[in-house]
C-alpha cells in the first residue's frame, strides 16, 4: 500500500508500536529490551490515548460516587503544582459550575465567563489546568509493578515543554489519588519520557525502536515496516 510510505501521524505508529510490546516471545523481550533499566518486572499493562481523569470522572460520576470530594483532590493537588492557594475547591464553586449536570470541569473557565461568575486570577490558572488536564491523553503509559512510565510522542515535529510539564503534572494526579484504581496498595513512583527522531534529542528514539524491532522481529513484519517507513517520510 503507498499510503504506508507516507503516513505520518503518530497515532498510527503509537498502535503498531503496542501492538508488537505485547509480543510474547522470548518472556516480552521486545517490551523488556524497550523498558531497559525497567525490565525486571513481573506484572504490565500498555494503554495508549490514555484519558484516565476523564475516564475516573465519568466512572465515579455514573455510579453515584462523590464527585466532588474526587475533584476537590483533584484541584488541590493542581494548586500545589500550580504554586497557587488563594482558589476555592471544586466543592466551593457556584452550583452552575460544579454540577456535573450543568457544567463539564473542563468547561467551567468558560462558563464562568459566560455567566458572569467571577474567578479570581489563582482560580482562572488552576482550573485552566484543570480543563487542560481533561482534554490531554498522554500517548501510551506502561503501569508495571511499582513504577509508572508514560510516553509522549512525537514523529515529524520537535516537543513542546509546556505539554510535558502538564504530562508530568496529570501523571502525578494518577498516582496521588488513583493509584488503587491502577492496581497499586500505595503511591507508585512514575517517569515521563520524551519519544521522538533521535534529530529532537528525545529520551527513547524511533530508530533505537526500529534497531530493537529489527533484532527481534521478521523483517516482513508489518508494523516494522510502518514505523520504518514513517520515520522515513519525516527525516
């Protein structure tokens, strides 16, 4: 197929590369020899588009559990990131703002401002984060046994520093108050990488990727040859 020679979108090669880190052969070694320092582990999960606030939100909202307690957590946690404390909690808001009914948390920035419902500066930067958060998915996280490792991904461009600061930052949400819900009995640690061309100085490149498909898989394999030929359509 042409279109495969020219594809660039790393969504497309995001999915190949999940798919063949789940390869079993050898005990995970294509998986194992990615995570290099992180491979003796005894248990994984992969996601990718990982959209775990939203999707906590929607869970907790959907079986009558506390929403609010949820998100007030949630806004304090992103206070002491943000460096700000003169905010109220989610729980404090006006009722337009803070019920699931009426307002997504990601919309109450803007429907503050529609209804003439002042926030202050703190609260404006803290939950501009918060709409930030709701609408960012990290790429792919691997939840091992006592670490969390999420990747960001870029193919044809260069990273933006504010987006990884924010993936820092949503990362740490998961492990502060969601950690039970990812399978763990206490906070894990957790790490953010940076996956890109080796030309953007990322910490996991997509050729070292492509030298560890190609000593562990078929040269015919489909998704070696996707990610190959996407990498070269953006070098």
């Amino acid at each position: 197929m042409k279109y495969i020679e020219y594809n660039r979108e790393e969504r497309n090669i995001c999915t190949h590369l999940f798919r063949v880190l789940h390869i079993e052969n050898d005990n995970y070694k294509v998986l194992r020899t990615l995570l290099g320092k992180y491979s003796d582990f005894k248990n994984f999960e992969i996601f990718t588009e990982v959209a775990l606030l939203r999707d906590a939100y929607y869970y907790k909202k959907n079986q009558d559990m506390n929403v609010l307690t949820f998100l007030d957590k949630v806004v304090k946690n992103i206070m002491k990131q943000e460096e700000k404390s003169n905010c109220r909690f989610y729980s404090e808001l006006n009722s337009e703002l803070n019920n699931p009914l009426k307002t997504h948390p990601k919309q109450i920035r803007q429907k503050a401002s529609a209804l003439n419902l002042s926030l202050n500066e703190d609260e404006k930067i803290v939950y501009g984060a918060l709409q930030g958060m709701f609408n960012a998915k990290p790429d792919m996280a691997i939840f091992l046994d006592d670490i969390i490792l999420v990747y960001e991904a870029k193919l044809s461009l260069d990273f933006d520093k504010e987006q990884i600061r924010r993936t820092n930052n949503i990362v740490n949400i998961w492990a502060e108050i969601l950690y039970n819900d990812l399978g763990y009995n206490k906070k894990p640690k957790f790490k953010v990488f940076k996956l890109g061309l080796e030309k953007y100085k990322p910490d996991i490149s997509w050729e070292k990727i492509i030298e560890i498909l190609s000593d562990n898989l078929p040269a015919h394999d489909k998704s070696l040859h996707s990610i190959k030929m996407a990498v070269q359509a953006c070098c």
